[in-house]
C-alpha cells in the first residue's frame, strides 16, 4: 500500500480545482509535520497562497494559516507562528467557524506554553475547551484538556493536571483512539510520579506501555519504558529499573532516537551509581554526555556532568571530579545566559504580538464591517429589484386592467347609444313590445355599467386600504350577499342549499361578503338550468378553514382553471356574461387577508360544474 504522503501527491499532481489543490496541500503539510518541517511548511505556504487567490475557500485559508504556524513551532520560530496563529483565529471567528475556532486557539495553547507564558497558553486552552463543548466536538474537547494538563504539568499543579488528563482520557477512550489513549496513560503516570503515588503511575505507565506496543508505537514504547523506569528507581527497585531502561535505550538505538537514548543512559548510570558500581555507571555516563553534546541538549549534558562528578567525589577520585564539576559550572553558566536571553526574546516576541494582536483585531473589526456592508448592500438590491418587479407587474396589471375594463364598458355604452339614437317620433311608431325590449337593454347596460363602477370602487378599496382582520360571524355575512343575489336567484328559479351551521375564521366581513357575490353570482349564471348550488365549509387542518361555492354547470378545462384567477384573465366569450374583473378582485382580496383561493373540478360520476373556494385562517 503506498505511503499517505506519495497518495497525496499523486492526488494533489491530478487536482484541477482549486478548492480540491488546497485541501490536499494542507493535508500533505499536516504529514510531514513531524517529518520534514521544511516540506511542511513550503505546502502550507502554497496552500495559503492559492486559498488567498479564491477567497471563496475560507475553511482552506484558515487551515493553511494553521499548517503555517504549527510548520514555524517545529521550526522554532514563534514569532511568526504566532502571527499565522492569531490570523487564522480572527478570520475563524468572523466566518462563526467553531471547529477551526478551537483548533487555531489550541495551537496558541502551544506556542505560549512553549515561550513559559503559561497563564496565557491555559486561558486558550480553556477557550478552546468551551467551544468544542458548545459545538459538542468530543475529540476536541479531549485535545484542549491534555493541553490544560501539560499546562498544569509545567506549573507544578499536579492535581489540576490530573484531573484534566483524566477527563481527556476518559473522551478517548469512549472514542477508541488509543494512541491518544497511551499519550494520556503516559502523561498520567508522569503527574502521578511527581505526586508520590508511585503505584498509581505505575499501573498507568504500565498499561500504556501495552497499548504502544499493540500498535508498534516505537518512539512511545521508549518514551513508556523510561517513564516506568524512573517509578522503580524511586521505588528503589534497581533491577526492574535497569530491565525498562535498558529495553528504552536499545528500542532508541534501534529506531535512532538520540534523546531518549540520551536519557535512558543517564537513568542507568545512576542506577548503577546508587548501587556503589562506579566501573558499570561511568562509561554509561560519559557515552550520555558524549550525545548531549552532540545533539545539544545543555540540561542533560549539566545532569550527565554532574552525575559523572559526583559518582568520582564518592570514589575519592577529586580530579576527575573537579575536571566534571567544573564542566558542569561552565555549561550551567552558559545555559543560565542563554535561558535570560531566551527570556527575553520570548519577552519580545509577546511584545510584538500584542501589537499583531491589535492588528488582527482591526482586521477581525473591519471583515465583519464589510460583512455587514456587503449584507446591507444586497438587502437593500434585493428590496430595489423586489420593488422593481412588483412595479412591473402593477404595470402590467393596470394595462390589463385598462383593456378589461374598456371591453367590458364598451358593449353596454353601444347598446346605450343605439337606444338613445332613436328620435322621439321614430321611438312612438314602434310597437309597444319593441319599445318594451329597448326600455329593458337601456336598463341592463345600466345595469351593467353600475355594476362595473361598483367593482372598480372595491378594487381601489382593496389596493388602497389597510383593515384588521378579526373573527366573522359568516351566516349573515352569507345571508347578506344571498339578498344582494335575490332578484338574480329568482330570475333564474336558482336553488341555494347551504348548511345549517359555520365555523369560525379570520377576515374583513365587507371583503367577504364580496367574494361570497362574486362566487354566487357566477354559479348563478354558469350552473345548470335552473341552476343549482350548494355552499359550504370545512376545516383543512388545525390552521385553515376552506369556504367552497359548488355549481352544476358544464365544468372547465385545466387550462381554464390555470387561466381563471390570473389578474383580468376573462374566459371565451361564450362563458363571460359580464365583466372580467370579478375573480382577480375576489383573489386579491383573500390574499390581502392571508387566505388562499382556488377552483376544483366537481367528483367525477357525482356531479359536473366546478367548485370555487377560498380558505380563511381557523378562528379561536
């Protein structure tokens, strides 16, 4: 099976899109971390490059500036890390990213533990710790409080270390992560050995000892076995001791771990200093200080010149123990400038991260002002384009409007016309039944015309006049619009079968009371012959109220249907007796009163015609 890094490259070498190129970039980088921090940070730099490019990829530019920063740690340049850091946790924090959040105040953890700002590193590890609870990230939860431990470690506060390492431990376990499990069994023996519950850290080192040897964790297993080896030469159980620290010291030479081959050394050259074997402890020692000089780690090379000074003093041998005591002073001395330099630089860096800090601030401040810009400026588009298409379609409205309203005036002031033309004379020399049937049209258009003034006059009201919608009493509101119908009814010999009872709804009464007359009226004149209608209602659901007006007239077609709330839509001619105006006035009066209104055809095999509704919101 191939590596994960060559896998990612390969990906990364067939990647196009953009987004799919920084997600791997910042995959590769998070492999070779602990690898080649070199290569890590030049895909990191990469990633951040190509992200900044497509600022549509948030998440990729935060995580980059997160490679970007943890490359710099491994590196040993917090300053910058430091920079990347607060970066990435500004931008987080803008784009409301709890994840990336916790993440990046995790890594802030790290690099103010590292530069001894503890109060610092604890405070992001207990912010880190409180978002991943709020967005229940379990495994971050448990990294922010390893991170509060090791915190705690360094602070000597072993019982606040416990208590978080255990916690993280419990999360892991839960998890089945057990390779952070032998992490924090290990971190636990090592609180646990400080306190003095020497069996205690030696159950936990002991079973992280088995887990890392489980999953063939190498470096771990070393890493165990010194820490259990420190237990038994506290127990003062020399030969246990010597047993994990020589398993320590071949496991680091076999793997070519030189620091915990360093240490394991050391830890045997004082076994066998306490067991009075100075020919067994001195080549030990002085192969320990050989490698601390080598790889340059000054506190062990004090330790291992100490070591070596006294095992020589208690042997009477003053010379050599001079000899080591003295480089023992010149290397303390020396590491005790470079730690107030260290100090200072640190000091330094702080400094100038408060400055990055304002900065990120201002940064932060001014995303989130031109967030809200860019949401105030698209509110106010969509608010101009919903106004414009609402102009648009009152435009078109009134043009239709205009054009039905011109038809449907024309036909009866025709008719008014021709009536009127008559002279006197010419009207006495027709019959009496002629001189009946022009009275009559001359009536009906007037009729007519009255009718349409009156329609025109309700859709003003409707458009222009804002009413309180409140509980109806709907038997007279249908009673009242039955009586208007009376003359229509009776013309036609209509029956009306209505129910005994209504239920209760939400409306405007005088609006009502108009689509009831529309419906009728339009029952009337469409149903059968002699018409009949049945009106009623029903409840819908817990919410709604559907009124229904049901004729027996010739029904219409699906296309009729679609076509017969539309706004002034009339039907073919042979269907319209009247004006058009009607049914839009009807729509836009339930609408205005947050109803619904719609036409269904009758139950096949039962009765032909329509049925008409309109729904009204349920009343209390």
């Amino acid at each position: 099976m191939a590596h994960p890094v060559e896998q990612l490259e390969a990906q990364l070498a067939a990647a196009i899109d953009p987004r799919e190129r920084v997600d791997i970039l910042n995959a590769l980088s998070k492999e070779l971390r602990d690898v080649d921090a070199q290569r890590a940070m030049a895909h990191a730099q990469a990633a951040h490059d190509l992200a900044l490019a497509n600022p549509a990829h948030v998440g990729g530019l935060i995580l980059s500036l997160a490679c970007l920063a943890e490359s710099n740690m491994q590196l040993g340049k917090p300053e910058p890390a430091l920079t990347q850091a607060l970066e990435g946790l500004s931008l987080s924090e803008v784009h409301k990213s709890l994840p990336l959040q916790a993440q990046m105040l995790r890594i802030l953890n790290s690099i103010y533990e590292h530069l001894g700002d503890y109060p610092t590193a604890l405070h992001y590890a207990y912010r880190s710790l409180e978002i991943s609870q709020s967005c229940a990230d379990r495994i971050g939860e448990a990294l922010a409080l390893n991170l509060m431990g090791i915190v705690y470690d360094k602070l000597g506060d072993y019982r606040h270390a416990l208590s978080a390492y255990d916690q993280a431990l419990a999360i892991f376990e839960d998890a089945g992560r057990r390779r952070h499990v032998a992490v924090l069994l290990n971190n636990i023996a090592d609180a646990c050995f400080f306190l003095g519950e020497l069996d205690r850290a030696l159950d936990y080192g002991q079973r992280s000892l088995q887990i890392t040897r489980e999953l063939g964790l190498g470096m771990g297993e070393a890493t165990v076995l010194s820490t259990i080896g420190d237990i038994y030469l506290k127990k003062a159980a020399y030969d246990q001791a010597l047993d994990c620290f020589g398993q320590a010291l071949d496991l680091a030479r076999q793997l070519g771990f030189r620091y915990i081959e360093m240490c394991a050394l050391i830890s045997m050259g004082k076994v066998h200093s306490a067991l009075r074997r100075p020919a067994e402890a001195t080549p030990l020692l002085e192969q320990a200080v050989a490698i601390a000089a080598e790889i340059g780690a000054r506190n062990e090379l004090c330790e291992g010149h100490q070591a070596l000074a006294d095992l020589h003093k208690q042997h009477e041998d003053y010379r050599a123990a001079l000899a080591h005591y003295e480089q023992y002073r010149a290397v303390k001395e020396a590491l005790f400038n470079e730690d107030a330099d260290k100090r200072i630089r640190n000091l330094q860096v702080i400094h100038h991260t408060e400055t990055a800090l304002k900065e990120a601030e201002i940064y932060r401040l001014r995303s989130v002002e031109l967030e809200h810009e860019i949401s105030a400026r698209q509110q106010a588009e969509d608010r101009l384009r919903h106004y414009a298409d609402e102009l648009e379609r009152q435009n078109a409205e009134l043009e239709a409007f205009a054009h039905t309203v011109a038809h449907d005036l024309k036909n009866p002031l025709n008719s008014l016309r021709l009536v009127s033309s008559l002279s006197p004379h010419e009207f006495e020399e027709l019959p009496a039944e002629e001189q009946y049937d022009l009275l009559r049209v001359a009536d009906r258009c007037g009729r007519r015309i009255d009718n349409i003034i009156d329609e025109l006059l309700l859709l003003t009201s409707v458009r222009g006049q804002q009413v309180e919608p409140q509980l109806l009493d709907m038997g007279p509101i249908v009673e009242r619009a039955l009586d208007r119908l009376h003359y229509l009814i009776a013309s036609y010999e209509a029956k009306v079968q209505q129910p005994a009872g209504w239920p209760a709804a939400i409306g405007y009464g005088p609006w009502i009371e108009e689509v009831w007359v529309n419906y009728l009226s339009n029952a009337l004149k469409y149903g059968g012959r002699p018409p009949h209608v049945q009106i009623g209602a029903e409840p819908l659901d817990t919410t709604w109220i559907r009124f229904w007006v049901r004729d027996d007239g010739a029904g219409l077609t699906a296309e009729e249907q679609d076509r017969l709330f539309a706004p002034f839509e009339r039907l073919h001619q042979v269907r319209t007796e009247g004006h058009g105006l009607g049914l839009s006035i009807v729509r836009r009066i339930v609408e205005k009163l947050g109803g619904r209104v719609g036409v269904l055809p009758n139950v096949p095999d039962e009765q032909a015609g329509s049925t008409f509704y309109f729904d009204l919101p349920r009343g209390g």
